[in-house]
C-alpha cells in the first residue's frame, strides 16, 4: 500500500513523516527545505506501507520544481492513499489545496496538525463537520508534541467516513453555474480520448482549463483546441485569464468552507510579535544579526576547544600505550599511528567543533530565524544578482555543501543556481569550519578565526557581484513565507544533528582514518617525496613547507583531512612548534577556499553539469591561491 | 456595471492607489492589480496576494530591502522589485 503524504510548506508533515518513519528526513522552518522525496516503509499492526514524504506544495499547478516533482508523483505512481496535512491556523488558504486534491479522486485522509497554534490565534475548527462538508475523514493532531499521530495512522490501516469506507470526496463541492459549464463542456470533449488510468475526467478538464502544459501536450488536436476555446470563453466572461477564475473559483469554495466550520474568538497575547519587532526592525535587527551569529560562534569555540583539548591529550596518552611495544620504522607502527592518528583527528579535533556547531545549526533553522536572515538580506543580496530565497542554499552551506547544492533547485532560473551554488561553496562548510577553529582560534586565537569568517563574507559578496557583471539577469524577485517563531524541540534538533552527524561518523571517519595510514604509508615508503616536488612551486608561492602539498591533495578527498594530516605530518598536536603563524593562516585561508571535495563536485555535477562545475572548481582554486598568496603578505608583515 | 464601479473607486475619498513597496505601515490595503509573468503573478497568489485580497505592510528592510506583508493568515517577504509591480489601494 502506497501512502503520501502532502500538504503545503511548514505544515509538519515532515515531522510527521519522521515520527513514523525515523530518522530519514531532515525538516526545516523554512520553506523549501524539502525538495526531494523521503520514503520509507513502515509497518503498521503488521502490514507494511510505503510512505512517501512529497515535497510541500501550494497548490498542483506546477509552479516551482517542488510542485513538478509532486504532481508527477501522484499522477505517475499508483498512490493508495493520500494524507493531507494541514496546519490548522491557516486552515482557509489550506483548504484551497484540499479542493484541488479532491478533484484528483485518490482517497484521501484530512490531517490537521497545528491545532495549538490555531488555538492560540483563537481559532476554533470544528473537525466533525469538515469532515462532513469534505467527505473526508479528519484527525487532528500536534504533530511536534506526538499527539494524535496514533490516532492519524490507525485511520489510515482503516479509512472510514463514518461508517462507510472512504474513497474519494463524495461530498458536493461545486462552483458558479457559469464556470461548472466550462468544465462540463470540456470534460465531454474528452469522452472517448484514452486518460491515463486513475485520473477522473474533471480533474483533467480543469487542468487543461488551467493551461497545464503537461495536460496540453499529452492532448490530442481536436481536446487542445476545445480548451483553447474553453480558456477563451472563461476569459471573455471574467475580464481575467482562465487558470485566475478557476483559482478564484476554488478560493471561493474554501472560504464557505472555512466559514462554516471556524469559529473566531481573541487570539492569545503573542510575546512573538514583540520578539519580531526587534529582530526584524530596521536598524536593530542589523547588530542582532551579528551577536547572533557571533554569539553562535563564541559557543561552538569554547565548547569545542574545552573538548579539544581533553581529548587530544587522551589520544596522546592513549597512543603512548598502544605503540609501547612496536618499532617506531616498522610497518605495523606506521600502520598503528596511522589509524590512531585519523581516529585522533576525527574524534579528537573535528567532532568537538562539529557537535556543537550542527546543534546550533539545527536550533537556529527550527526557531525559524533563518527567514528574517532572508528578509534582512534581501536588500544587499539584490544588489549582487541574488534575491533572499539564495539565503538558504548559502546558509545549509555553513553546514556541508552538499545539501546546499542540492537546494538551490528551490530557485527558479538555471542562472541563480550556478550563482547560488559557486557561493555556497566558496563558505566554508562544517569540515572547513573544524580547520578553521582547530588551527586558528586554537593557535592564534578566536579573534583571527572571525576575521577569516567575516573576509570569506566579503569575499562571497564580491563574487557575487563579479558572476553577476559576467553572467547578468534580471532575478525574479524573492517571494517567501516567514514562519512564526515555535520553541526549537528536542526532537527535531537531536534528529537533524544526528542525520549530518552520522554522514560524518559512517564515511568522513574511515575516510579520515584510511587518509591517514595511506599518508602514513607514503612517507614509511620514501613517496611522498615525489608529491611534494611536484607541488614545491605552489608551496613555496605561498611560503609553505612542500610537505603541506600531499595533505592538499588529500584534502579533495575530504577537507577534514587536511587538518589531520598536518598534525600527523608536523609530528605533534603543537603545531605552531613547527610553522608560523603566518604559515598556519595562509594554510587555513588556502584550505577554506579551495577546490571542492569529492562529495561536492558529485552534487553539483548533478546540480549544474559538467561544464558549470569545472568553471566553478577552477574560480575557488584560482580564488584560493590568491587570497592566500595576499594574506600570506599581509601577514608576515603583522604576524611574523 | 461601468457605474457602479466608478463609483466604488471614487466614493472612498481618502482612498490612496499606491504600490505595496510605499504604502505605509500599518495600512490595511487591498490589491488592484498585480503586473509581471504570469508564474510570478501565481506563485503570489498563492500566498495570498492576489487581486482583491487585503494586505497590511508590516514592515519594510532599509535601503530598498524587502518588504514584509501580513495576508489574512501568512507573513510574507517580498523583494522591493516584486512589491512594486503589486498596485494597491488603501482602504481608510
């Protein structure tokens, strides 16, 4: 039994897809988050479903690649049974939707989550009699508190609608006289055409109505020139394009609906808006932004060094028992200290800096700040060729760049994706950031570490507007939902750092840990000799030790590795023993902007192509090496 | 007909007809006329902003930022450029 599940953005089906279903979708306060499909199959009082988590929509007319990808899904897929979620407070626009699914004839069970917000807006729906005006079964729910789940998916191991079984919408939803004959009178211009199996005839008439392209090409001459007339005729009655009447027409519909089954009383005093007043205001919400932001930072550095130093000193302890008994030229030794070193390095160095920063990550996204970033933004986004809706790509960037490639498909031109996605790389994602604390603010402290933040900031802004001159169009314009605050769960927070957690955990570590004994084995067998000849021109350009070579190279491969690696080929965790401080910072800089990872280049080669990902892999290298040769400089002449 | 909507447009004398990018704060408007492709027309539909819906402006970003409006339930932020092709009026 196929199930899906849909609704429009923000409404929590994804919450309740992962009640169910585990740890298989991330969820995010912004709209747009999911973009692709989660699946999972979920056993049911011993039966076995498949649900499908389908993107959020607004409605079928296939506007944006969220709403294409859920369209085909349900026309293409044998779908037994659609939930549709909704979230209670803005039941009226919701609705609207609603209608629009009705008219797929798939059954259907109404699931209305959020009613705690509804209430607190001091909106009472009456579910019975929606269900009984929709013909549909309703449960409500709370889904970010777990209740009503139970309640949710025992209806659909039995759909009924009172005590007949469910199939589709029986209820009587029509529309004006005038507009009911323009869908009739197309709908009999398709008897005897051949639909695709299990979709009703007025569904579609109204989407050929509407100008669906899909629907219109499938058609035959005779059906296209029918709704060619039809839109014509809708058009000359309303004075307004068809699909405008027919979205009108369902608006009416939902809003008699919404009518008939809610009553409105005084909504609870909101400390929310207050809360907006100050961070969104108009000058204020500039430096809130910044201590924010910086107060984010100061956390994942002080945790992260605290534990960073605890553990290394264990791993150093640790290292000195283990290789007790072995020869320090034999092969087992290299063997030992190479595996002990990448297990040192990525639980040791990277995993007290990433735990915290995911957290944090993952509170910032449910609280729903992540929007007023977009709105703050927008104004200078625009200014460099990018609208606010490119915040999202850059900001998942922070945290690993290949969700930040893989969302910019929420944009809409081919152009603002490549754009999106050159600048989400060039931030420094989560591996970058652990090079960047564990060196710089490490050694040379938290201050440089900002300052190499706040100059990668500068630096994406001006490739903006760099790709921008060379590539210009006019953007859209951005369009976006921005949420209500809700107080982060636990749930969702524990659920998102685990998923990007366990990506480290299940590949960046072995990874981690084979980088290490191949490096390990390369310097045992005189190799790395070679490697470092072949790159002793870059290195001494930017005035580094050839050694440092070999670890960039493995650094495509995962750029964790290079931090390790520099501290497993320097010999010890006291780095500075050995390079400058201006070595330290060219390196870092160097590391954090350059050539991406595997994982990397894989996404956006399915992002932007080949072509486009080459152009965007040569502009960080280039971009790398001259920033640090700059900085390398500037340096020596501060530092020293 | 004709008559009768001339005199709705003229019978509210404090009415304003403005873009949404410089209405003022606070003030309940309602849309005349939304320009632009028709995909962008629709995606603002959708979230409420459409021809006949009222609209209040909430707040505007500095220096030509976004614009955030209040729909009958949503909060949604527009891009000046997008705020500026939505005509409206101002109802007193």
């Amino acid at each position: 039994m196929k199930v899906a599940l849909l609704g429009q953005p923000n409404c929590g089906k994804s919450t309740i897809f992962n009640a169910v279903a585990g740890y298989r979708s991330a969820t995010g306060n912004f709209p747009g988050t999911t973009v692709e499909l989660a699946w999972s199959k979920v056993r049911l009082n011993g039966q076995v479903i498949e649900l499908v988590d389908l993107p959020g929509i607004y409605s079928l007319t296939a506007s944006s690649p969220a709403e294409e990808v859920a369209k085909k899904f349900l026309l293409e897929q044998e779908v037994n049974l659609i939930i549709h979620v909704m979230d209670a407070s803005m039941l009226s626009r919701s609705l609207e939707l609603t209608l629009e699914l009705r008219e797929m004839g798939i059954p259907m069970i109404v699931c209305l989550n959020m009613t705690d917000e509804a209430r607190r807006k001091g909106i009472t729906i009456s579910a019975p009699k929606l269900s009984e005006l929709l013909g549909l079964p309703v449960v409500e729910t709370v889904a970010s508190r777990g209740e009503g789940v139970r309640d949710l998916f025992l209806a659909v191991k039995n759909p009924t609608h009172g005590s007949r079984p469910v199939k589709t919408g029986t209820a009587d939803i029509s529309w004006h006289t005038d507009v009911e004959g323009a869908v009739s009178k197309m709908q009999s211009s398709l008897n005897g055409t051949a639909t695709r199996n299990h979709v009703p005839p007025r569904f579609v008439a109204i989407k050929l109505l509407e100008g669906d392209e899909g629907f219109l090409a499938a058609a035959s001459p005779q059906v296209r020139a029918a709704a060619q007339e039809g839109r014509r005729s809708l058009e000359q009655s309303h004075g307004r394009p068809a699909e405008s009447v027919i979205m009108s027409e369902r608006h009416d519909r939902s809003m008699h609906l919404f009518e008939q089954v809610a009553t409105l009383s005084r909504p609870k005093p909101d400390f929310r808006i207050a809360l907006d007043n100050l961070l969104m205001h108009s000058f204020w919400g500039y430096p809130l932004l910044l201590a924010i932001l910086g107060g984010f930072f100061w956390a994942v550095f002080g945790i992260g060094s605290a534990l960073e130093t605890a553990f290394t000193r264990a791993f150093d302890a640790g290292f000195h028992l283990l290789a007790s008994g072995l020869v320090p030229t034999s092969l087992a030794y290299t063997v030992v200290k190479g595996v002990w070193d990448g297990l040192a390095g990525g639980v040791g160095i990277v995993l007290p800096y990433l735990i915290p920063f995911l957290i944090g990550l993952a509170i910032l996204e449910d609280i729903g700040y992540l929007p007023r970033v977009a709105y703050l933004m927008d104004g200078l986004l625009h200014r460099v060729g990018l609208h606010g809706t490119s915040m999202l790509p850059l900001i998942l960037g922070y945290g690993c760049s290949v969700p930040a490639c893989l969302a910019t498909r929420i944009l809409p031109s081919r152009r603002d994706r490549f754009l999106a996605s050159v600048l989400s790389i060039i931030v420094p994602c989560s591996a970058r950031s652990t090079v960047i604390f564990a060196l710089v603010a490490f050694y040379l402290g938290p201050a440089w570490a900002l300052a190499i933040y706040a100059f990668n900031g500068v630096v994406v802004i001006l490739s903006g507007w760099l790709l921008t001159r060379i590539w210009p169009e006019v953007s859209a314009g951005m369009i976006l939902e921005v949420p209500n605050y809700h107080w982060p769960t636990l749930r969702v927070v524990t659920m998102k750092t685990w998923l990007r957690l366990r990506e480290f955990v299940m590949i960046g570590l072995p990874l981690l840990v084979g980088g290490s004994v191949a490096l390990g084995l390369m310097s045992h067998w005189r190799l790395d000799a070679f490697v470092n000849r072949a790159w002793s021109p870059l290195a001494s350009l930017l005035g580094l030790p050839a050694i440092l070579g070999t670890i960039l190279i493995f650094g495509i491969l995962r750029k964790e590795l290079t931090l390790v690696m520099l501290v497993q080929v320097l010999g010890t965790t006291h780095v500075t023993s050995i390079i400058t401080p201006a070595q330290l910072l060219t390196f870092t800089v160097f590391v954090t902007f350059y050539f991406p990872c595997v994982a990397t280049l894989g996404a956006l080669l399915k992002e932007v192509g080949g072509k486009l990902t080459a152009l965007a892999a040569a502009y960080t290298t280039v971009l790398a090496i001259a920033l640090s040769v700059a900085v390398r400089l500037l340096s020596s002449a501060i530092l020293s | 007909m004709a008559a009768a909507k001339t005199s709705k447009e003229f019978s509210v004398d404090t009415a304003q007809v403005t873009s949404l990018d410089r209405a003022q704060e606070r003030d309940a408007v309602e849309v005349l006329e939304v320009s632009g492709p028709r995909n962008v027309a629709n995606s603002l539909a959708q979230l409420g902003i459409r021809v006949g819906e009222v609209l209040r402006v909430r707040r505007s970003a500095p220096l030509g930022g976004a614009v955030l409006v209040e729909t009958r339930e949503r909060s949604v932020a527009l891009g000046r450029g997008l705020a500026r092709r939505v005509k409206v009026q101002t109802r007193s």
